[in-house]
C-alpha cells in the first residue's frame, strides 16, 4: 500500500500525518491527501524531530475525556518576566502571539520589521532576553536583521543574543536558511501558546525546570456571529481563549486587515507587479492562519507557490476571492 494510499485511508478525525518522499512536493496532492508536513528524504534526525513536535502541538484532543478525578492537573510553562522582542510586520500575528507571551508571564517588546529589531537590541538600556524574529517582512527581513545582530555582537563583544526564527514553512531547507543566518532555533507559524512557549523554555530556562500548574481558565467570552466550516475551531478556541475580552477587538481588526490586503492584491494583479503581490499574499495566508481560516490560507499558500515557481506569470487570484 503506497503511502499517499495510506493517508487518502486514514480515519476521521485524522491523525497527524508526516509524509517522507523522495519527489516534489505537488500542492494539489498535498492538498488531497491532508498530510501536515512533508519532508524530503533522506531526513535528518533534527528536521524529523522538528516535524514531530510541529503536528503534535496542532493535535486535536481526544474525543473521549480521562475518567473523573484520575486526570492530571494541566500544567504549562511559566516565566518571571524575562523580556522577550516579538519582531512581527502582520498586526494580528503580531497581536495574538503578543498576547500568547503575555499570559506566558513573559515581557514584552515589539517590532514591526527588522531594522526596528535592529535597533531595539542595539539601543536598549536592558537587553531582550531572547528575540522571536519573524523571516518575511518588507524592508530588513529577519535573515539580515539576524545577520546584522551577529555582527555587531561580535565587534562590540556582547554576548550571543537568543534568535528564534517565526516562519510560514516547514520544510528542511527553510530551517537550514534560518540557521546559516545565525538564528538559534525556529517555530512554524500558526503556532501554538504551547509550542512558542515550549520553545522559548529551551533557551530561558534551566535545565530539570519544572512546569507550573496552569491557571484556572476563565468564562470565555461568546462566540462569535455565523461560524462557518471554513474556521478550523480548534485554533480559533485557543485564540479566543488567549485573547480574552479582547477577541471582539481582534476580529475587528481581522476582518479590516483581510478586506485590506485582498484590495491590494486585486491592485497588485491589474498592475502586473508579481513582488508585490508574493508579499500580500503571504501576508493574507498569515493574517488567516492565526484566526484558523484554514481554507484560505491553504488558497493563499498555494497562489504564494505559484508565484514563487512561475515568476513570468500572474496567479488567478479567484480562489482567494471565494474562500
């Protein structure tokens, strides 16, 4: 039995699915098979090990609960205030994983691109603690801000500044441009409070560290108005529950921020400007990833792959308008 056999087979809810392949990845057979990561073969242990810890932290739970009073309390990784610089350009990812890091009991600073990033590392009377530096931003991208950082820690003998790479991709080859640029480690994008904590742990914390209780939930706020199949619920719940009473607020803000950028891709497209255009729609994917509007981030990754694969020629653009 072929594997994409295996995955087309695989029951429903579907487990988490890394497929290992020695062909080109077809985004219309990603597509169908509903694998989460592919990886290209031969694979190295870190990237596995990498693509594990991905699927698993976008795992749904279990539909059937632990018995009555033989469950765990749930614990979760809690800080002290260390100073963490968010460096985000999209303002929803850069609100909710700001929040994310917030009930984390971290601190936070922001920046909106990488000479900003720049800046605030090198001109800040107290240093970040570590540095959560997204790649794709307009003007100085993660890669050189990261780059320049190094430098300079170099010619002024600072010591090496923690930089986690926040990106869209999860393929070896991405991870392999992180780390030659000096950055540290990575997280893929939507990420999880769990998983960017989880990652943040391994640079801020003490080996043996021992999670903390997590905090009592509070009453979620309603939900909102006309849910549609298109909303993956699981992400959009650990959104709403991250967020707080603040989620009326962010949902505002997403539905400005989506009308936005879909306006300036129409504008892009009738301009014939294809660098322009790569980077609304990689902004669209990421804008509707973090609220779980899965359907059209998968339409606006696959038209950002087109983009990137057929440089000459302009994407149709229709599938973005009807998600």
């Amino acid at each position: 039995l072929a594997g994409s056999q295996t995955c087309t087979a695989a029951p429903k809810p579907a487990m988490p699915l890394i497929m290992l392949s020695s062909s080109n990845q077809d985004p219309a057979q990603m597509a169908g098979l509903r694998v989460d990561v592919w990886l290209d073969k031969p694979v190295r242990q870190s990237d596995l090990h990498d693509a594990i810890s991905t699927v698993l932290q976008h795992r749904p739970a279990l539909a059937a609960a632990p018995p009555a009073g033989r469950a765990p309390a749930p614990r979760a990784l809690q800080f002290s205030g260390e100073r963490v610089l968010l460096v985000e350009d999209n303002p929803i990812t850069r609100d909710v994983g700001a929040q994310m890091l917030r009930r984390r009991g971290l601190t936070v600073l922001l920046a909106e691109d990488g000479l900003k990033a720049l800046l605030a590392v090198q001109g800040a009377a107290v240093p970040p603690d570590l540095v959560l530096m997204d790649v794709q931003m307009p003007g100085m991208d993660g890669y050189t801000a990261t780059r320049e950082i190094r430098a300079w820690e170099l010619a002024s003998g600072r010591p090496r500044l923690p930089i986690v790479a926040l990106t869209a991709h999860a393929l070896p080859g991405d991870r392999d441009k992180c780390l030659a640029a000096g950055m540290d480690d990575y997280v893929v994008k939507p990420y999880s409070a769990e998983a960017i904590g989880t990652v943040i742990a391994r640079w801020l914390m003490p080996p043996g560290h021992e999670a903390v209780p997590e905090p009592a939930p509070t009453a979620p706020p309603r939900a909102p108005a006309d849910p549609t199949a298109c909303i993956d619920m699981d992400r959009f719940e650990q959104v709403r529950a991250v967020m707080g009473d603040a989620i009326g607020d962010l949902l505002d803000k997403v539905h400005e921020t989506l009308q936005a950028e879909i306006a300036g891709i129409r504008d892009a497209t009738v301009r014939g400007d294809a660098t322009a255009l790569r980077e609304l729609v990689h902004r669209l994917k990421n804008t509707a990833g973090d609220i779980g509007a899965m359907l059209l981030h998968e339409r606006a990754a696959q038209t950002e792959r087109q983009i990137t694969r057929e440089n000459t020629t302009m994407p149709d653009i229709t599938p973005l308008d009807t998600a």
